[in-house]
C-alpha cells in the first residue's frame, strides 16, 4: 500500500490502510494512542502486546507506519488476526518523517483525548489512567497536554557531558522540564520519582498526551523533516502560548530507545541538533541577550570538542568524528543562512481509505470504507 501525495491544488493527500474493531470494551472511549513507526516490526508488536494486558488501555490505537516496505503491515496484521481487541487497531500507510505521521495520526483518530507513544516505550500499568485522571480534573480546562515520566532516568547519574554543560553554566540550574532563554533545558537523567503533576515548559513527544482542541489551532511542524529532533520542543513552545502543560508523575513509561531503524548517521544528526535549536531559539525565545546568545554558542562550542575528544580517544568509532563535523556544519549553515519557516493554518491533510482487515473466519474479500476522520 503507498500513499498517494498531496497535489499542489491543496487537495487532501490519499492514503490506504486498515481496520480491525474492538471485540471488547476498553476502558478509555474517549481516548486515542497514536504510534508513529519506522521500520521497527518487533517492537511495535512488542507494544501491542502489551497494551492487550493494561487494565486502562485507549478506546482506539492507530499505528501509523512510514516504512517503505511491508514488514510492519504484516505483522501487525498476523498479530491481530490472533487477538481479541479491546480496542479499535487502524494501521495507516504514511509517507515518512515523524511530524507528518503524526499529522497523519490527527486526521485520522476519532477520541477527544489523544496520546502519542514512540514504537518502543512500553507504559506501565495506570500510565492511560493517571493522565486521563489529570485531564478529568482539570475542571477548567486549562491544561492542554499532559506528559508521561520516563522511568529510565530515574536514579540516573549524570554523564560527563551533562556535567560539563551545568559546571560552565550553559545550562542553567533550574527544575528539569524548564525552557530558558539560551535555548536550553535540564536533563530528566536522576531526577527522583513524585506524585502528583508539575508545570513544566517542555514535553516528551514520545509519551505524551493532548486535549483534541489544542490541534483545532497547532499540528505538528513540517519544518522538522525525518527524524525530526527537536520537533516535540518546538510544539510545546506554541501550545504553551494557549494551554498550561504539566508532567503526570504517577503515568510511568519505559523508553528502551532501540537502535534499529528511523535513526540518522552521526553527520545529519549532528546537523540537525545545531540547526533544529537555532531555528527554535529564535523562533520562541525573542528575549535572549548577550548572555543567552553566549550561552547558546558555549554549549555547542563544547558538543564539538566532547565528540571531537571522543573520536580521538577511539578512533573506531566513526560516528563521533562524523557527529562532531555535522554540528560544525549546522552551525556555520545556521549563521549563513538562518533556518526559517511559517506554519500553515492548522487544518486536515490527509485522508485514509480503509479496508476492514480479514480475518480467518471472514470471506477473502475486505469490504472498502473510504473514510474522512
């Protein structure tokens, strides 16, 4: 199935993809899990499964795939063929790049609350629950997105890096979560468990969860292309504008941060760290001064040296030396020709045509049900 994509009339782009409807209740209805996905059949199966033992599992959950063959079509497909859902599983063809699948998500999920998981966090039980339970008393509705805590840095020490990066001051001590003028924020790496929420600045695009009026004004920026670092800084910047965001410390999640497949070599990443935070930098922080700007240098000036110094204390690894040259790269591009971009009115782009997935115990056809979230 490949998508067909969106004409220069502005058309909406045609996508292809599945069905397989609940054989039980869940016990959200009215909450949507999207999973963007690249080319990591294992683990999103891995999740699936796991969502299938949750007590609080979403009403519907939608994976959206931007792989270029069909290996995770066919698994997930088998994989539901034996199962007995409590929620609705849509599967959806997208053209690649985490922001766009996520849009492609938005357009096509059906719940007033939505939540977005990376294909390999696995949440623990009560992660849906809590989150739902923080939105429910936001009588007021005033909090327009919620984000899960990562229990992988709990009790972490901080590298080296990290260290090095708060002694010299480029980024400034302060409650992890908090976005300051110089185009930084504190690591979550050995902050403690809590209960309870806490404002915060910045969310976790990988586990995170939104009002679905936040999107009637914000989608995802299409300036962050591929693997899109930086791309869930810069969307909690704008919702922030409109909506309070908090971190829900009792909604655990685990981020095994899997290295098969959607990850960039070391010179585009490096590139990409550089330029991404330019272009956010400037977009949300118009009140930086010498300081900030000094600061905001200071710390890429000391990326460079740290994977510089990497590559030549190990000069196998490859991956340093070409990380330390593409944030050398983004740095001068960023200078020469500053990244800009203006974001469209928020409105639908994509629009999926669905056939009902066949079952073993179903006729070989598949009934077509062209739909328009």
């Amino acid at each position: 199935m490949q998508p067909k994509m969106m004409n220069s009339t502005g058309a909406l782009c045609r996508l292809s993809g599945w069905r397989k409807p609940s054989d039980d209740s869940a016990a959200f209805s009215d909450c949507t899990l999207i999973v963007p996905t690249y080319r990591r059949p294992k683990e999103i199966v891995a999740l699936l499964n796991l969502l299938t033992t949750l007590p609080d599992v979403p009403g519907e959950v939608v994976v959206v795939d931007g792989s270029p063959e069909d290996s995770v079509n066919k698994s997930i497909s088998e994989w539901a063929n034996a199962q007995r859902l409590q929620f609705d599983l849509v599967y959806v063809k997208s053209p690649p790049g985490l922001t766009r699948q996520r849009n492609v998500g938005l357009d096509v999920c059906s719940r007033s609350f939505i939540f977005f998981l990376d294909d390999d966090c696995l949440p623990e039980p009560g992660y849906f629950g809590s989150i739902r339970q923080v939105f429910a008393e936001d009588v007021r509705s005033e909090i327009g997105a919620v984000r899960g805590f990562l229990t992988n840095g709990i009790n972490k020490p901080l590298t080296l890096l990290w260290r090095l990066r708060y002694a010299l001051k480029f980024v400034p001590r302060g409650e992890p979560g908090q976005y300051h003028a110089c185009g930084t924020s504190g690591t979550w790496d050995s902050v403690p468990r809590f209960n309870g929420v806490r404002k915060i600045d910045v969310l976790a695009g990988g586990a995170s969860a939104y009002r679905r009026e936040v999107f009637q004004k914000h989608r995802f920026s299409e300036f962050f292309y591929g693997y899109a670092q930086g791309e869930d800084l810069e969307m909690s910047r704008r919702i922030a504008r409109d909506w309070k965001l908090v971190i829900c410390g009792d909604a655990l999640v685990d981020h095994h941060h899997q290295d098969t497949g959607g990850r960039p070599s070391g010179f585009p990443r490096g590139r990409m760290a550089v330029r991404n935070r330019y272009f956010i930098w400037k977009r949300h922080s118009p009140e930086a001064g010498m300081m900030d700007c000094i600061r905001f240098w200071g710390d890429h000036l000391l990326i460079f040296c740290y994977y510089l110094l990497g590559f030549c204390r190990h000069p196998s690894q490859g991956y340093y030396l070409s990380y330390t040259f593409g944030t050398l790269y983004g740095a001068i591009e960023s200078l020469i020709t500053p990244p800009h971009y203006e974001e469209p009115p928020a409105k639908k782009e994509f629009e999926v045509c669905f056939t009902e997935l066949k079952t073993k115990t179903r006729s070989d056809s598949a009934e077509s049900l062209c739909a328009q979230a």
